[in-house]
C-alpha cells in the first residue's frame, strides 16, 4: 500500500505533464530580451521570432526587459512557470559571467533549461570619428599615453562587449575607462556623440553606424577577417593576434519544463534558423546562424564554455561594480 501510495502521485504528474507537452503550444509565447530594443539580442529575437512562431503554430511576443546586465530578464523566465510559454535569448553574460560576478543574483544558471545556440559573432571595436583613432595600434598607442583617459562603451556590466573590452586590455596591456549602458544602442550612440571615445559593440548595434561612416570601424574580435564585417580587419592583421573572443545566443526555458516541449521548441527553431531570409537577415549585421545539434549537446557546450567565461571574469578582475 505505501509503494501505490508513492506511486500513484508520480504517475499523475507523468501524465499530465505528458498531456500538457501534446497541447502545447495554445496560446502565444513570450521571447524575453535582457536588452533595449536595437542591440544585437533583440535584432536576433526578433528576427527569429516570427518563422519561429510560424514552426510552433503560434505567436512569438518578444517583451525587452533590460538592466543588471541581462539578470532581470533571465530572473524573470527563471523564476516563470516551466511551460514553454516564456522562453529566454540569452548570451554567455545571463549564463556564466553574471553568476560568477554576484553570486546574490536572483537566479542560479542551473534555473534555466538550455534548448539550442542560435547565433555566433565576433565583437566589433569602434572609434569616434573625431577621436584621432583609426587603427588597433593608434588606439593602444593613445590608451598607452594616458592610462584610463579614453572611455569606452558597452550594452551593460558583465556584457560579452565588456568582457571583451576588458580582455583588450589585458592582452594589449593598456588601461581605459569602462562605461556601461542598458544595451547595445545606447552604448553606441554615446560614441557617435562623442561622450566615449570608443566601444566594443555587437554587430547589429556597431556595422550599421560604421557603414554610415558615423563611426570608424578599427577591427573584429576574430583573428582573421570575416564576410559578415566587410572592410573591416581581424585582430591578426590589426597587429594584436593573441587577441580572440566571440559571444553567442542561445534559447532558454526554466527548468522543469517538460522534455517534449524543449523538444518541439528545439525543433522549431531549428525550421526557422534555416530559413533563408533569417539567416540573410542575421548576416547582414555581422551575425551567423550557430545551432546545436540537440538540447543535450547546448547544455554539454555550456559547461566547456562557462571555463572560458568564468576564467576571464576571474583574469581580468571585472566586477558589478
């Protein structure tokens, strides 16, 4: 009688969450951004939200939630029922830099359930115009002659831009000023107006704007120069090859949501990341499309990934502060 008793509650929740996972989804679905509108992670949501809606057969809302430097969106979708009907596009910052930066955060990683990689890009390094930087060297040079005199921008504390401004800094063995914003736009326009001399930018908030000829375009985050940053170099030719980093996005759900519906999640956007005009889209702004073979295979590259992240946090002393 107790083994029944043990049991029957077991089977129950079974079969529910298996009846949940076949009628889902029935009702529109929220994509949380932890970013404003404009920057790179809510150029790619929405982007992807519309062929990804049409995979699931439902509607994708993508809802901006910016601040902390992404932790207010993945508290939220952390802390939201685990039904797949609020799905999280975050980078390695909500992921692996924020926990390791403020272990008071609302959330733990192991709170959000990954589903697949989305997309892979390089960081893009730019100047003011009326800065008097034009290349890599001019800008260690300037930074060389007044330590902590040039500023810099970026989406946010613990952004992958500001881990990789800081990572600048130590391979170059320079020391410049950071400063953070809400998102990847805000960073931007701050440099166009001349407020900071310079950012490390995603490329959906940065191409456009060096394209303009609004902003001087001085290198990629990649050792070699990629199609999606047209005229602009890698860090090889730029003269410091030892600099590399590279940031991505990757879907979430909370933990505890039911196997089938990561799954039919998963497969969605698989569908709508091979759609053509989604990775034209992507491309046209310095991204590319980067998915995971399963569910399985994201969460095993997050563990690899979450050593490179955590390391640089710990390397570069960055903090929330």
């Amino acid at each position: 009688m107790f083994t029944l008793k043990l049991f029957v509650p077991l089977i129950l929740t079974i079969g529910m969450g298996s009846l949940q996972a076949q009628s889902y989804p029935n009702k529109p679905i929220k994509l949380i951004v932890g970013f404003t509108p404009g920057g790179a992670a809510d150029y790619v949501a929405r982007n992807i939200s519309v062929p990804l809606g049409q995979a699931l057969g439902q509607s994708i809302i993508v809802e901006n939630k910016p601040g902390a430097g992404s932790s207010i969106a993945a508290e939220q979708v952390a802390k939201s029922a685990p039904d797949g009907y609020t799905i999280l596009i975050a980078s390695p910052s909500s992921i692996s830099v924020n926990p390791a930066l403020n272990p008071k955060l609302g959330y733990k990683a192991s709170d959000l359930m990954p589903v697949t990689k989305v997309t892979s890009s390089p960081i893009v390094i730019a100047a003011f115009p009326g800065a008097g930087i034009s290349t890599v060297k001019e800008l260690i040079a300037k930074a060389k002659q007044d330590p902590g005199g040039l500023n810099y921008s970026s989406s946010g504390n613990g952004s992958a831009p500001h881990l990789a401004g800081a990572l600048f800094g130590q391979v170059a063995d320079v020391k410049m000023t950071h400063i953070p914003f809400r998102g990847g736009s805000l960073a931007v326009q701050s440099v166009i107006a001349g407020d900071t001399q310079l950012t490390f930018g995603t490329p959906p908030s940065v191409l456009p704007m060096v394209q303009a000829g609004r902003l001087k375009g001085l290198a990629i985050s990649s050792r070699e120069r990629s199609p999606l940053a047209p005229g602009i170099p890698g860090m090889r030719e730029a003269g410091l090859p030892d600099y590399a980093i590279e940031f991505w996005y990757g879907l979430f759900v909370p933990a505890g949501t039911p196997q089938d519906i990561v799954q039919k999640i998963y497969d969605a956007a698989q569908v709508a990341l091979k759609n053509p005009n989604v990775k034209a889209a992507l491309a046209r702004e310095g991204t590319e499309v980067s998915t995971s073979s399963s569910p399985a295979q994201f969460a095993k590259f997050l563990v690899e990934d979450e050593k490179f992240w955590v390391k640089l946090v710990k390397t570069t002393e960055v903090t929330v502060d």
